[in-house]
C-alpha cells in the first residue's frame, strides 16, 4: 500500500499541473492576437526581480547523488540530517502534500517531510522522514505512538539504540498486507530533539525487498546528526 501512496501523491500533483498548463495555454491563446512579446519580457523581468529577493532560506540545493538530506536548505528539511544511499532519490513535501501523505498513511500525529524513493536503485519501496513539533516524547514513546497508527501489526519488537551519536529507539514487526499472501517487514528508528520528533520508516514491497533495502536504513541510522 506505501507503494501505491507515492503514485496517488504523483497523480495528484500531475493533475494539478496539468490542469494549470492547461488554464495557462487557453490565455496565451487568447492574447496571441495581442502583444505576446512585451507580456514575455515583462514576465522574464518579473521572474529575475523574484529570484533577487529571494533569501537563502528560499533556495534548495540542488540535489547530488549519495548526499545529505535534513539540513536547512537541503531538498528535504527535519530536524535532523543524514546520508542517502546512492541512487535513493528524496523528495520534500509541501504542507499540502504532508497533509496529504500523513491522512493517506493513518499518521495523524506525525508530518510527512521527506520520501526517499528506492526505484532509481533498482528496488521498491520508500525512506519516509515522519516528524512531530512534540519535544515531550522520548524516541521510544515516538515510536509507540507511530506503530499504534499503523494497520495490521504484528509481532512488533522495540528496542533502544544510537542513531549517530544520538539517543534512538527502533522497532521492528511485521504488517498483514491485502496485496500479499504473508506478511511484510517494516522498522523505524525515532530521535527526540529540541525541535522536536523525527522518526525514520523503511517500508518495502515484501520482506525480500525489505532486506535489500536494509542497507540504505543502515547508512541513515548510522550518519544521523542533528543538523
């Protein structure tokens, strides 16, 4: 179903940019006829005079295969930062598509902020980075809270760890899938910070891509910083 998740957010943001290309295709159609050009240049000196404005905060770094994620102006923003596998490609999302994610998944309680995609390395499933303003929650009471959102568990096994230097917890268990004949692994490791909760889910097609995308879980649990 996490699979199914990251197409129906696609779809979404296709339709919305299709429907505006559309709207925008129907004006310059109808101004054609007018003055195409001088509404050109002044849309060009419009865009360079934005782009003048914008602050630091305002600019993303563009994206480098095998980099880090977390930190302020990274593609994806949390409060914490951490490594990604080669080939994985991570994606912010808006408020909108948080919002989006956090209802589709059964999350009320966390933000999506971040979806690391497995595909381009040659396997299906996702990197998700959960967070949640609460600084009261120790990572294993975050974790407990998530797992409790989550539908069909089974067999769920917590334990204390290091993120980095960082105090975490993990958990591990199995989760009964309508699409599968057995269940399929998932496991998560949370932090607390003072800005708050940031929790860390690897969720696979089945426990066979779970296993070969273990690694890449690995390399964030172990580059884990607070930015």
């Amino acid at each position: 179903m996490h699979e199914l998740t990251s197409g129906a957010v696609a779809a979404v943001v296709s339709v919305g940019l299709l429907a505006g290309c559309s709207s925008g295709a129907k004006k310059g159609g109808d101004a054609a006829g007018e003055s195409p050009a001088p509404a050109s240049a002044k849309a060009a000196n419009e865009s360079e005079k934005s782009k003048d404005k914008a602050g630091p905060s305002e600019k993303k770094a563009e994206w480098k295969d095998g980099g880090r994620i977390g930190d302020a102006g990274a593609v994806c923003e949390f409060p914490v930062s951490f490594e990604v596998a080669k080939a994985w490609k991570p994606k912010g999302l808006d408020a909108e598509g948080a919002k989006f994610l956090s209802k589709w998944l059964g999350h009320p309680s966390f933000k999506g902020a971040c979806e690391i995609d497995a595909k381009p390395a040659g396997m299906i499933g996702y990197i998700r980075v959960w967070t949640s303003e609460r600084t009261d929650m120790s990572p294993r009471q975050a974790l407990e809270s998530f797992v409790a959102e989550e539908k069909n568990v089974t067999g769920k096994e917590f334990s204390d760890t290091k993120a980095g230097d960082l105090p975490a917890a993990e958990v591990v268990y199995e989760q009964k899938s309508p699409l599968l004949d057995e269940p399929k692994q998932e496991q998560a490791f949370a932090v607390t910070t003072p800005k708050g909760v940031t929790v860390v889910h690897l969720g696979g097609l089945d426990s066979s891509e779970h296993k070969e995308m273990l690694p890449a879980y690995e390399l964030a649990k172990k580059t884990t910083k607070l930015p």
